[in-house]
C-alpha cells in the first residue's frame, strides 16, 4: 500500500533526492518549495507522514508545526534542520515533531525513520487492545486515546505528540523497567546506539509537566544502570533522580 508523504523542503536538489528514495519505498510523494504552501497543503490533504524542514521561506518549518498541532493535526511530522544546536532541535520536538536528523543526512538513516514511523503507526491503528474510544485512568492521570489528551489531578497537560506516546506506553505497563535502547524501539520506532540521549531529554521535559517536583519523580522513576518504569504504586517519597 502507498503511503502518502508531503516533503516541505526549498532546496530542490534535496527535494528531489528525497522524492527518488522515498518513492523506492513506496511512497506517494508530494513536494512543496515553501512554508505557506506547504502549510496550506498540509491542512487540507491528507497525509501519513510530513517531512519538514525547519528554515523555509515564506512560513518557518517550526510555525508549521506549531499550527498543524493546534489545528489537532497529528500527523507524524520528520523535521529537518541544518541547524545543529540543542534548542534547535528541543523547540521542533516541543512544538509537537515526532523526530528529527540534522543535515547533512544520510539516506539510509532517512528511510529507516521514515520505515519506524510507518511501523508505529500501523501498530497502532491495528493493535487489537487499543480501541479509538478508550480512556484510560491510572493514577492521576486520564488519558484520552482518541483525542491524544492528558489531564492530571483533572487539569489539561500539554505534551508533545511524542511526550503523550512515551507515557501513554509507560501507564500501560506500570512496573514494568525498560532500558533506555528498549523505549528508542518501542516508542520512536528504532533502537540505535548514540541516541539514548533523545530518551532522557524527553524523560526531564516529561517530568517537568506531569510531576510536582522533578528533582523527586512520583510517577516516571529511575532504575539505577537500567532506565525507567512507571510508578505501579504512588509512594510518599521517593530518592533524588537524576537521569
């Protein structure tokens, strides 16, 4: 089956090398040079994946991004950047992209983002245990399947798509400790080494909107040398995390 991918990219020669691969695997490729029509396109088509690049003309790739998510478009989103600083990078994933690979880039990492982004969201839309309709309650926490919405304590939470991902996984499987290479794989959809980095920048920024202190985790806890669980039951207190 072809899965339909939108490329906003205003470098034509990079357009066009992705246009080549991506359809090498299948892909209805859709291309747009600038922001605001990529934007416009974006809002009214339907896409599987968008590829995005941050520096555009017209409408900036973080703008986008931005309004696509306020508009609840979930829409995986691979954000592309020839900018290689970390707030670069934390700005795109917290305005709600689902991944990112900073130029230069190779092809076969590409499409192996592009292969795990497809995977996870087959899985989930043929996962027999994950009806549409389903809320789920545990702890303090309601988690809205259909809506991809969080509230705690009966107050929204705003997460990124990937921020709701990672603890929509972790509340389905309270005690449960996973290595920080088993999350890569299960939650981003790749499992390679040097980027267990993204696990923990998105485990703090995580903590800082669901936990009352941080620095004191009641619900995504630290195994010493092993990686994280979810708290199968809230405690009082619990030791100083650091990740």
């Amino acid at each position: 089956m072809l899965q339909t991918v939108l490329v906003i990219e205003d470098n034509l020669d990079i357009a066009h090398l992705l246009q080549l691969h991506l359809k090498d695997i299948h892909c209805d490729v859709h291309h747009a040079l600038d922001g605001t029509t990529g934007l416009q396109q974006a809002l009214t088509r339907s896409f599987d994946l968008i590829i995005l690049d941050l520096m555009l003309p017209g409408v900036d790739g973080l703008e986008i991004c931005k309004h696509l998510r306020a508009q609840s478009n979930y829409t995986p989103i691979l954000m592309l950047t020839a900018k290689s600083t970390e707030l670069d990078r934390v700005l795109g994933l917290e305005l709600g992209a689902d991944d990112y690979l900073t130029k230069p880039f190779s092809i076969p990492e590409l499409l192996a983002r592009v292969k795990a982004i497809f995977r996870r969201m087959s899985a989930f839309a043929s996962h027999p245990d994950l009806p549409t309709q389903e809320v789920l309650h545990i702890h303090d926490f309601s988690i809205d399947l259909e809506k991809r919405t969080v509230s705690l304590h009966g107050d929204a939470i705003e997460l990124t798509a990937k921020e709701f991902d990672l603890l929509l996984h972790f509340s389905r499987h309270p005690g449960r400790v996973y290595t920080r290479s088993q999350l890569l794989d299960l939650v981003w959809g790749y499992g390679h080494d040097g980027y267990e980095h993204t696990v923990n920048s998105h485990i703090n920024r995580l903590r800082a909107k669901i936990e009352e202190n941080p620095a004191k985790p009641r619900y995504i806890i630290t195994v010493w040398s092993v990686g994280y669980k979810f708290a199968e039951l809230i405690e009082r207190t619990q030791p100083s995390e650091d990740v």
